[in-house]
C-alpha cells in the first residue's frame, strides 16, 4: 500500500488522473491541478512526480506518483484531482460527424492565455519550444509538434491562415496556394511556412510568413471557407495559374475542375469545365502579367486527373514528348467496369498513379490491409492488361520529381516517348 504524500498548500493530498487515455507524462511536461476546492496549480511532471508553486511561492510542494502508465498518472490521495499535460484534447464543433468535404480542418492552435489558463507557465512553454514540441505559427499562437508534423501540406496551409485571420486586426483576404488550400483541392510542394494574401491598397513590407499581393477584387470574387475569407474558385484559379510554377498550377486548376465537375467514375461535364475554364482566363487576362501561363495552363488541365500526383505525372510525360492523354480510360473486363488513370494512344500503354494515401487513408481502405488493397490492385491489372493487351506502368512519388525520373521507370517497362 502506498504511504500518504502531501499536496499542493491547503489542500488535501490529491488524487492525480489524466483526463484522458494519452500518452504518459514526459520529463518536464507542463500540467495543472485542480481542487475540488477550484483553485488551480501549475506545474511540470518530472521523474514520477508533479511539481506545483501554488500561488506563486517559490518552493514547489511535491506530490509523488505510485504509478506511471500510458493511460493514467495516479498517486497516494484523498479527493478528485485533475492533471491537463501539454495540449488538453478539445473537441472542435462537428468534429464527431461524419466528414462531408474535403478541406483540411485546421491544426488545433492554442494561444499563450489559453495555454497560461491550463496551467502551463512561460517557463515551460519556452522550454516546449526550445525542445521543439509545439511550433508557433504566429506570434502568441502554437500548435503541437507532433501534430504539425503528421499533417498534409494542406492541413498547415489552412492552419497557418487560420492563425493569421485569428491574430489580424483587420480580416485579410487569402488567395493563391493558401486560398486553393482552403477550397480544399490538393497542391503540389507548397510552402508551409508562409502565406498569401491580396490587399487592394499599398502597405510597405509584409509581416512574418505573409507574402501580401497588391490588387483590386471585386466582392463577388471573395467567399468564406474554414471561417476565413478567401478568393472565390474562378479568381483563386485564375491567379495560380498566371503565378505558378506549369506542375503546381495544373494541379490547382485539375482538382477545382474536378472538385466542380466530376460526380462520380467516368462522369465529367467536359463542356461545363470549358465555360469554367473560360471564365478564369477571362479574369486572368485583367492582369497586365501571366495571361499567357495562364492560357497554357488552362489548356492543359483536366479534372479527370483525381489526385495530385496524377496530375504532376502528366505533366512530367508531356515533358517528356507525350502530347495525347485520354484520362480515366474505361477498361470493361468480366468482373466489371475499371478507370485506369491515363492512356497514352501514341504507344498503346496505360499508366497508374500509385499513392501511398490507398493503403493508409481510412476512408479509402475501409478496414482492409495493405497487402489486402495490393492484392486486389495486382488483380484489377492483371484484368486490363487481358483485356487490353496494353503495356501498363505504375508510378509513384519517386518517380515524378523530374521527367527524366519518369523516363526511367517507363524504361523499365519498354516504353518510350513518340519520336
């Protein structure tokens, strides 16, 4: 039986539990007791036990812990203690309901007044820092490390908007990659430690990790997503394609018209995207810079591409020479109807975007394993290629950085650009 230890001043010895099956307490992990009495203390956990300053003393009263386990943190006591470490799990309005859009929702962001209420001092959140367990994404605003770094490009994207909008005077209007961000279509290497925004009038310089465009919008051209305004569809394409690099922009202007105008396998609106496209490049040309990309990208895009990577591949093999696409070729075969991603007519040859995201994604594994989707992905080809009699190529990430990367795979399945 564990002997008595004593608590925070003028309390009884607590009882400490975490609230909620997290993992345990880490050297030096900032936390906050409360009494049933109300009053709160803060502290670190450190070696099996919790250090408390109640009130501002100096001298630490010490409650000792019995037990350390990935679920609870308990010690000797007598009375209903809460122990909150680092971040308190909070559940954001919605967040059990099934998801109904693609958007990224934005990182859970806690300001110092927040983090000081749940009891964590300024001491421990510099050492956070400076051990790199939280990041801050602005001034007087952090997130969890581990949670920025298991994030999509996407997701920091949206929560480093979100963090400017919370900590802006005045709402800013965000546009480009972080405006695509937030209407939820896929980019390709953005940068995740900045974001754009587009102000009518001339501020000097630009505030940390915010690139600021100087242009005049018309209201019909701003819209609201992730409780931030941004630019509306049109003008968010519009503007990434007279800006961007060809690969990026291809992937914004794909996943917008794929995001509009595809509703479900082999299903497109060929000549509603055309009036789409025509309407970005109609305000893209209001701009004395990059109508011309604008065009070529437009051109170029196709909302049958369904992922990022699919449609940065078809970019690469037109760098490599491929000028004819058919994309989401239907493959009729005895067990169904299959899409394979792109065709390439000039050689008689169908290629697969193959990304990571159908092996690990829940919503698209829907309880099955790994080598259960390989399986059946091996079967779904081998099915094609009977039917077809087409050389098929799988590529992925590694193969897509650059054309010639791309070359080198379709080498190693015979197949070469037209000459």
């Amino acid at each position: 039986m564990a002997g008595r230890t004593a608590g925070p001043a003028g309390a009884a010895a607590p009882r400490l539990t975490q609230a909620s099956p997290l993992r345990p307490l880490r050297h030096g992990a900032p936390c906050s007791v409360s009494a049933g009495s109300g009053r709160v203390w803060g502290g670190s956990f450190r070696s099996g036990r919790v250090d408390f300053a109640p009130n501002g003393r100096t001298r630490p009263e010490r409650a000792r812990c019995r037990e350390l386990r990935a679920t609870h943190l308990s010690c000797t006591t007598t009375g209903a203690v809460r122990v909150v470490h680092e971040w308190a799990p909070r559940t954001a309005p919605g967040a059990a309901t099934a998801k109904t859009s693609t958007v990224p929702s934005p990182l859970d962001i806690r300001s110092w007044p927040e983090l000081r209420e749940s009891g964590v001092s300024r001491h421990a959140l510099d050492r956070m820092l400076r051990e790199g367990r939280c990041v801050k994404v602005r001034p007087g605003l952090f997130v969890q490390d581990e949670a920025w770094r298991s994030a999509t490009p996407e997701c920091r994207v949206v929560t480093l908007a979100t963090a400017l909008d919370r900590s802006s005077r005045s709402r800013p209007l965000f546009s480009g990659e972080t405006a695509a961000a937030l209407h939820g279509l896929g980019l390709y290497l953005p940068a995740t430690d900045r974001v754009h925004v587009i102000s009518p009038e001339h501020r000097p310089g630009s505030p940390l990790g915010v690139v600021r465009h100087r242009g005049d919008i018309a209201d019909t051209d701003v819209v609201e997503r992730c409780a931030v305004l941004c630019t509306s569809l049109e003008r968010t394409v519009a503007d990434s394609a007279r800006t961007l690099a060809f690969d990026r922009a291809v992937t914004i202007a794909d996943a917008a018209l794929r995001l509009r105008f595809v509703t479900g396998p082999g299903s497109y609106d060929i000549d509603a995207a055309a009036a789409f496209k025509e309407s970005c490049l109609a305000i893209a040309r209001q701009s004395a810079h990059g109508a011309w990309r604008a065009e070529r990208v437009l051109g170029f895009a196709d909302g049958r591409a369904q992922l990022p990577g699919e449609s940065v591949g078809r970019v690469r093999m037109r760098e490599l020479g491929f000028s004819q696409f058919i994309l989401q070729v239907p493959i009729l075969t005895a067990r169904g109807r299959f899409y394979v991603d792109i065709g390439l007519p000039e050689v008689d040859a169908l290629t697969e975007f193959d990304g990571t995201i159908k092996y690990v994604d829940g919503s698209l594994t829907r309880g099955r394993s790994a080598a259960d989707i390989l399986d059946t992905e091996k079967q779904r080809e081998d099915l094609v290629r009977g039917v077809t009699q087409s050389r098929f190529v799988r590529y992925g990430w590694p193969h897509i950085g650059t054309a010639r990367d791309l070359g080198r795979r379709f080498a190693q399945f015979g197949i070469s650009p037209p000459r």
